[in-house]
C-alpha cells in the first residue's frame, strides 16, 4: 500500500479542522461529522482545544483511498503555535492549504505559501466556504496567482449561496506551460497536448513543487471535497523509502494514562515492538532503549515500515527533535520565544505540582522553556500571549493546577563582542583561591551565526574523568542562561582551555562551583551587547491611510522591506521590535476603520 503524509496547514478560522473531518466522514473512517462548535472533533481532542475552537497541537488522523492510505496532520492556525507547524512540515509528503472563499489570502496565508513554495513541498490549495454570502472564486483565484502559480481544478456554480457546487474545469495548458518549455512547445506549434498529457503535466509539476492545483469547496456542505480527495491520492507523491537502515524523526510528544507517547516520522528502513534503537539529539546526547509499545497510525500492525507514522513508547526522556539513525531530516528553522512570564500557583503548596506540570507541557514543546525560581514560582518562555492563555486552561483542566501569570516581559539576549579567557589554578596540596579542588581555564568567543552555546575542549581527551567533564559541559550551558547584563548568552563558543583535579579529593561538585565563576570573568573581559528580539510582519491596510500607517510604524522603530498594492488595500512588510507589536495592534482596528490585518512572527533581533 502507498502510504502519504501530508499537513492541513490555514490562517486561522479558514476551516481547516473542519475539512479534516469532512476528510474523515467521506471516506468511512467515521459515521459522523464532528463539530468544532459543539468541540466533537477528532482532531481537537484536548479540552482546551474544544473550548476555544482551535487547534494547539499537531493531531494525526489517517484514511484510505484506493491503494494509498493518507495520514493527515492537522496542524495550528494561529501564529502563536507557529513551532507545531515547522515541525510538521519536516516530517510530511505533501499539504492541503486552506483558504476562505469570503476573507480570501490572508497575511498568514501568504506567510504559509511562501514557506511551502520554499521548501518546495507539493501542495494543493483548497478555498472552503464557497456557500458563504460573500465568497469570491475568480478574483480570489487570480489573488492567489499573484504569490504562486496555479492551476483551478473547479469552478464555482452559484456562489456566495447554499446551493453554491463546484464543478470540475478543464486543465489551463497556457499556465502548465510557463513550467515546461516541451509543452509550452505543443500549446504554440501543435499538436496540442491531449487531455490524458496535461493531467500527467500537472501531476509532475505539483510533485515538483511548480504549480498549486486550487479546488473549490465546502468543508460543511461536502462539495468539492470528493475532487479534492482524488487530488490528493493522484497528484501528491508518496513516501518512498531510501535505504534499510532505520531513520525517522520525534516530531510530536503526548501523554496517553500517565504514560509518555511520541509521534515518529520513519523516512527508511523497519521497526518492530520491542526492538531496541538508539535516538540522537544535539548536542551529542543519545537515548538507546526498547520499544516497548508501537501503534501504527491507520492500520493495526507492529511493524512500521518507510513512510509510516507510529505511535511509540518506552522512551521517558524523548523529546521533539530527537532523530532515529544519521539522517539530518530538513525542516524550517525554530524560532525563539519572545516573551516570558512569571507563573505561580494561586493555591499555597501547589508550586511543586505547577512546576512538574509545566515541564509536562514543555515536553510537548522544546520551544517553551521552564525553570524554577526561589519561593515556588516558575519561569516560562512564551511566543504570544494566547499561547499563555491556553497553558493557563491545560493547566487548570489537564492538571488541576490554578495559575497566576504576572504580565508578559520581551526576552532580550545577549552575545560576546570579542574574545574573553580565564582560569583558575589550584595548588598541588591546596584548592584554589576560590575554595575548590579544580582547575579551569575557558575561553568564550563568537560564533557570528545561531548556533546556541557551542561547548568544545582543547585539552587531551581523558585528562578529566568523564563525570568531571560532564559536569564542566553541564554547567557552562548552565551558567549561560545569565550573563553580564542579566539575559541568556547565546551564539557563541566556550572551550575548556586548562583543567586539572586531585584524586580522590576532587570532587564533581568542585566543578560545578567552578565554572560558573571562571566563565563569568571569561564574558566579562570579552565584553557581551543585549540584542532584542524582533517580529517579521506583513500589514494590509486601506489605500486611504497609508501615509500615516507608516508614519505611525516608524516611531515603533519598524523597518519598512517592502509596499505594494494588492487590490484594495496596501500591504506592507518588515520587521519591528517583538515589545511594539501589542501597541501596534490595539491601534490599528481605530486607524483602518476595523479593515486593518496583520500578522506577525519572531524573526531574528537587532542591538537595543
């Protein structure tokens, strides 16, 4: 059997789960429709999720359709869980793109399509919602021509009512063309090519990346979507598998009764229950244990084999991220988080348990950091603030945990200038001047790229204990979370220079006590600047207030990449301090008249 993965990706609120579970119910897999209203969706199974009618968390949910099973990951909309749709598309075959036939391409839509076309993933573009009062087909169509090219695999009869249907149209040869000069050849000299030669045109060119087949519809009604299911068997590649030694990727973490369950992509080779592999994951740490529990995702079997997706157990300690096997599995990069907040349990006693909570959640995703601070409260780094207000609910719901959150902070960084060294000596019969049985010595420098902290030795390997280098890595990523100017120091390279102990006085702790003071004089003589993060944007306004939209976006320190009209309104891109962007959004409804869009992302950071 075939087997496909593909994503659900959409601006929020264009249908996105609702598609899916029209998917679902065509093609037998359930009996019913679920309802995002009513919170019975397959998909949304968190209670969170259900009470605000959105996706959080990438699900995945299978189906068949002739000899390919499909295996579907329905993943977020909204632009503050923007890390499950990057790790989603590292792990998929192909996508859905969903727009609405009435808000039409949207700023994140835009956003999603230009990553697609990046990775040059295969995609088809589904417009839902054609039965809406106010649903567009052909000036949507040639919106979305003006950011990819596309091919209408339908038109529309009687739209914008609730017997609006679509109807399938015969394939453009002029627009499959522009990708293929042989054909673009037939279309202007003759024979022109048949029916049966434009359709494998298009399935070439939509494999490759090139072209974007666009099928109207009604995820509600079921129109358009049986066209759209045979698109996706027919047009959308396969996995195919690249050699026999297993390789996969960890791109979703869940707890099913208490226990520990992940997601694993398998891109090569075979698994079977109870076999014992190893994951890997930056940097150096590796996981080898047994596969206690394996659940292949749309069929019952425990065996995976390339192109499945499997559910699996017996791994406590995995993470998102972690790779089966050497292969390096392609995937946009993380953002950062931007903001942090400070989170306390509003019952007394209950740290503790808010704090085990938090690290549950996570687990779930890398990209949320928590750490404990003096008297029971907990740090945690965030992408926006609804991302917070959905923690506070998995909180309350999941864990039985009520939590207070102090306001949103920006989180700065920091980064070496130059180039700084340090060391401390111990005597042979006395510790150091600081009081510990060790020598360091530590030289931090810039890397000039995202790296992160980059940790390396320059002295002969086996001159420590391993437990006493262990410990001196450990805590100079530690120490790093501070540096000079109070923020996590990033980007850079620390290289143990010196080092030295006395058995069996020496101890690991010695260590630990060290480094931190070592590294610090270290950063201090390289010198360290604060950067702060920024948000990529992209702006629709009225063609009326142009002129003081900008205005107003340059005194928030906004840099202006590009402006262009599309349609009736402007769009403008570029890039703006993370800590303007909820003043820029609590004026802009007054300054558009309620007409105004904007979307945003983290997108690198600049000097404060």
């Amino acid at each position: 059997m075939r087997i496909l993965n593909i994503g659900i990706l959409a601006h929020v609120d264009a249908g996105k789960t609702s598609l899916t579970e029209r998917l679902l119910f065509d093609t037998g897999v359930t009996d019913r429709l679920g309802s995002v209203d009513a919170g019975s969706t397959r998909t949304d199974t968190a209670a969170v999720e259900r009470q605000r009618g959105i996706t959080v968390r990438s699900a995945v949910v299978s189906f068949a359709v002739g000899g390919t099973q499909v295996n579907v990951v329905d993943t977020p909309g909204h632009s503050d869980f923007a890390g499950e749709v990057e790790r989603a598309l590292g792990v998929l075959d192909g996508a859905v793109l969903v727009l609405s036939a009435v808000e039409g391409v949207q700023a994140r839509t835009r956003v999603l399509l230009r990553v697609l076309r990046e990775l040059r993933l295969p995609t088809l573009v589904f417009v839902n919602k054609i039965d809406r009062s106010g649903a567009r087909a052909a000036e949507l169509l040639a919106e979305v021509a003006r950011h990819a090219p596309v091919v209408a695999m339908s038109e529309v009869h009687d739209i914008g009512t609730p017997g609006a249907r679509a109807v399938p149209t015969p394939l453009d040869a002029e627009v499959l063309a522009e990708q293929d000069d042989e054909l673009l050849a037939r279309v202007v000299d003759g024979p022109p090519p048949t029916p049966a030669e434009l359709r494998a045109a298009l399935a070439d060119q939509t494999a490759r990346g090139a072209v974007h087949p666009v099928f109207f519809g009604s995820a509600l009604s079921g129109q358009g979507v049986p066209a759209l299911i045979g698109g996706i068997a027919e047009l959308l590649p396969p996995a195919h598998d690249p050699g026999t030694t297993p390789q996969g990727t960890i791109f979703a973490i869940e707890r099913r009764s208490g226990r520990k369950t992940a997601y694993l992509r398998l891109f090569a080779g075979e698994l079977t229950a109870r076999q014992r592999v190893t994951f890997r994951r930056d940097p150096g740490t590796e996981l080898t244990g047994q596969l206690t529990g394996l659940e292949v995702v749309g069929r019952a079997a425990d065996r995976m084999v390339a192109g499945d997706i499997g559910r699996i157990t017996g791994f406590p300690g995995i993470r998102i991220g972690d790779r089966l096997g050497d292969r390096d599995v392609p995937s946009p990069r993380f953002t950062r988080p931007t903001l942090r907040t400070v989170v306390r349990a509003r019952e007394p006693g209950e740290g503790p348990r808010l704090h085990a909570a938090l690290q549950q959640l996570a687990e779930q995703d890398p990209l949320i950091e928590a750490r404990s601070l003096p008297g029971g409260a907990t740090e945690v780094l965030l992408h926006g603030e609804v991302q917070k207000e959905i923690i506070a609910s998995a909180l309350a719901d999941d864990f039985g945990v009520a939590a207070v959150f102090e306001p949103s902070r920006v989180v700065l960084l920091e980064r070496p200038v130059g180039v700084g060294e340090a060391v401390e000596e111990m005597g042979h019969r006395a510790p150091g001047p600081s009081g510990f049985w060790a020598t360091i010595g530590l030289r931090v420098a810039p890397t000039g790229r995202p790296t992160g902290v980059v940790f390396d030795h320059e002295t002969e390997l086996g001159a420590l204990p391993l437990a006493f280098h262990r410990a001196v890595e450990e805590s100079v990523h530690a120490a790093m979370a501070h540096g000079p100017h109070g923020w996590a120091v990033t980007d850079c390279a620390v290289t143990m220079t010196r080092s030295g102990f006395v058995g069996p006085v020496s101890t690991a702790a010695d260590f630990r006590g060290l480094v931190p003071l070592v590294l610090r004089r270290a950063l201090e003589q390289a010198g360290t600047r604060v950067y702060e993060p920024c948000h990529e944007f992209e702006l629709e306004v009225p063609l009326d207030v142009l002129a003081e939209t900008t205005a107003r976006l340059s005194t928030h320190r906004a840099e202006i990449a590009e402006v262009v009209q599309a349609g009736a309104a402007w769009s403008i891109r570029g890039s703006v301090p993370a800590r303007e962007v909820p003043e820029i959004q609590r004026w802009l409804p007054d300054l558009s008249r309620g007409e105004g869009t904007w979307w945003s992302r983290p997108d690198g950071d600049r000097p404060t």
